[in-house]
C-alpha cells in the first residue's frame, strides 16, 4: 500500500519531520512493504523555513531581533540564493514560544523583529519574501513591524508610540517619509494560515487574544485599538483593511504586511502545497495522514490538516489526521474533508509528560489506525 504522510509540527513539541518519520515508523510496524511518502508540511507558522527550506535547497542565516517583549532575542529566516528568496517565520521573531507563559501581554509585545528580519532579507539583496505569520505573540496590527522598516506612528503630542496593541488607540499620524523604499521593489508574499479579519467578534483580539494572555477587558481594547489603526491606514494611505480576508492574522500582522508592505495574502497551505510538489506526491496513493499538536475549530479556518485534505479530495482520497490533542470543534473538520481525527493521547497526563512521549505515542496510534485500516489485506508481518 502506498501513504502520503503530511502533518503540520506538534509546535513546542516535534518538529513537522519528526513527526512524518514518528508516523513512518508506525506504518511500517504493520506494513513493512509500504512505500510512504513523506513530505513535512506548515501553514505560515511554525516550521514553515524547515519545510521550503528541505525542499528548495536554501540555507538558514542566523540573526538577533528585538523580540515581542522588546528585548534582544535569537532568530533566523530562510535563504535561496538561486532565486533570490527569503522565507521568514514571524513566531522566530515575534512568536509564542519567545514569551514566558507568566508574562504574555498582547497590550505590549511588538512585531518589530519580524520587521528586523524583512530588512536583513532585503539586505541580502532578496527580491521575493515569503512570510509565514503563524504563532504570533503579538495583537499590534504589524505596527512594530512597520516601525523596522521606518514609519513613524506618533500621538497627539508628536510623540513615537510605544510598541504593543495597548497604544494603537492613541495613534493620530502615520509618517512615512522614512519608510524604506526597497519595499517597493520586493515580490512579499504572506503564508497566512486563517483568513479571520482584523476587528470584531471574530476578529484578531477576540479569537486569538486567549492565547496570548488577553483579558476580556484587555480584547475590547484591543480590538478598539486595530480599529482606530485601520481608520488611520485608510485616511493616510488610502487601503482598507477592516474587509481583508486574513487581516486578523498573527495580531493583525496580515493587515499591517497589505498596508505598510504591500504584501499579498495567500492561503499557507495552498501556497507551501504547491512548493512543495503535493499533487505529485498524492498520484497513486491509498492514504493520506495528516495531522498537528492540536486540532480544534481553528483548524477549520484554513490550517494545514484541511488544507492537506481539501487537496487529497480533488484526488478521491481518504485522510486521516493524527493530532496531539483534540479540542472544542474539532469535528468541524469533518465538514473539510477530514476523514476520521484521532488524538495520541494513550491517557491522561500533563503536557511535559506529552511532549517527552510524543514520538513514541505517534508510533503507537498510527500503528493501532493502520492495523484497523488494512483489515484483511494479507501484509507482510513484521519481523519479532
């Protein structure tokens, strides 16, 4: 039997190839005959460099960036000389995982490092910048990001604004006489993994500010606060943003990238799926697994397993997808062309016990779905 195995990373956890050869080997404790295919996929999150990066034969170039709490952190981006191409992850600039779990604040944490990391791109003499927007720590509308690449954003008194979304409500002028005008001659392009707007109730702050430590208080200021900036983008620079499917993306990073980079926003997926070569991989194949560290209703929005499956299904294929924990409306996938969703999950436990296990449980699962899956097809057994 033949599988296309293509899981996003099991983020904080597995990278996404570390997770497709955890499945291989589940496979292959049943099916030692089975030729799997592998391809490591990301949506414009976390471990979007590693995927393109495998496939298109570039380079990681190290840099130090402002980071979302405004102090001086690690980073990198992807680097193809050939084709004169950046690919940069906004999370290794601006991300969760850059932010202690006691001090995530979206009133303060900046986007500026992601802007520090297009300016190396450009730099680098870079002509095309891919940006995956996945992971954000931030709720800043991508004014940080704006501020690297030399716009001003000033209050009533003339002053800079602070970084963070506290202070977008206070903006009264956008000058952009600084701005770097290399923006102008770059291809940016934007791997967007949601396509939710910028403002309202399922906007940027409301749906997302959860996770990075928003009160609900703290999201209507929020909220308040892209809208004010927004009305300020269309006044300054004649772009409206409030109706830009993926606006609310990272904290509105989508919406800052169109305003102050003109960028343009494309499916994540969509557009790694086609990097990648899918559609040949996917010829002939019995099976498709996909999968993530968590699946949700968020996953519905256009996240790597239903865009894995939407794909599949343009080839009469059934998908599987193998998560490392299910969470509220996770059957919304079904509607996308998802199949059946497992978790990892052999039991209960906390989430460092998940994440030393992870490889062991994936194997464990895959192995129980494959047996179940072959049924009575004669395979060749493994050797004890």
């Amino acid at each position: 039997m033949k599988y296309l195995i293509a899981p996003d990373s099991y983020k904080g956890s597995l990278s996404a190839l570390q997770v497709t050869k955890a499945m291989e080997r589940g496979i292959k404790r049943v099916d030692q005959s089975a030729e799997v295919r592998l391809l490591p996929m990301a949506d414009g999150g976390e471990g979007t460099v590693e995927a393109l990066i495998e496939v298109m034969k570039g380079q990681i170039i190290p840099e130090s960036v402002i980071g979302p709490l405004g102090k001086p952190v690690p980073s990198f981006y992807g680097f193809i000389p050939e084709h004169k191409t950046a690919i940069i992850e906004m999370a290794a600039a601006s991300g969760l995982t850059l932010v202690p779990k006691e001090e995530l604040n979206p009133l303060i944490t900046t986007s500026y490092g992601t802007g520090q990391l297009i300016k190396s791109a450009l730099d680098r003499g870079c002509n095309r910048i891919i940006i995956g927007i996945g992971g954000s720590a931030t709720n800043d509308g991508g004014v940080g990001m704006a501020q690297a690449l030399g716009y001003c954003f000033l209050d009533q008194q003339g002053k800079e604004l602070p970084f963070g979304g506290d202070a977008l409500t206070q903006l009264m002028k956008i000058d952009i006489s600084g701005r770097d005008p290399r923006i102008d001659e770059a291809e940016i392009i934007v791997a967007c993994d949601v396509v939710t707007l910028l403002c309202g109730e399922k906007g940027a702050s409301a749906v997302f500010g959860p996770q990075k430590g928003a009160s609900p208080e703290m999201i209507a200021h929020l909220d308040q606060g892209l809208e004010h900036m927004a009305h300020q983008v269309k006044e300054t620079l004649g772009i409206s943003l409030l109706d830009v499917a993926g606006g609310g993306a990272a904290g509105g990073l989508g919406a800052g990238l169109v305003a102050f980079a003109g960028a343009k926003l494309l499916s994540g997926i969509e557009m790694i799926m086609e990097l990648c070569s899918f559609d040949r991989l996917a010829e002939d194949v019995d099976l498709v697994i996909t999968g993530e560290g968590n699946t949700d209703f968020q996953t519905a929005m256009g996240k790597t397993p239903v865009g894995v499956a939407k794909r599949a299904k343009q080839f009469q294929l059934p998908v599987i997808c193998l998560s490392g924990g299910l969470g509220q409306g996770y059957k919304e996938v079904y509607k996308h062309g998802i199949d059946a969703v497992f978790s990892i999950m052999p039991r209960p436990a906390k989430l460092e016990e998940a994440f030393e296990h992870g490889e062991q449980w994936i194997e464990d699962s895959l192995e129980a779905i494959i047996r179940l899956w072959v049924g009575q097809i004669p395979l060749q057994a493994p050797n004890k």
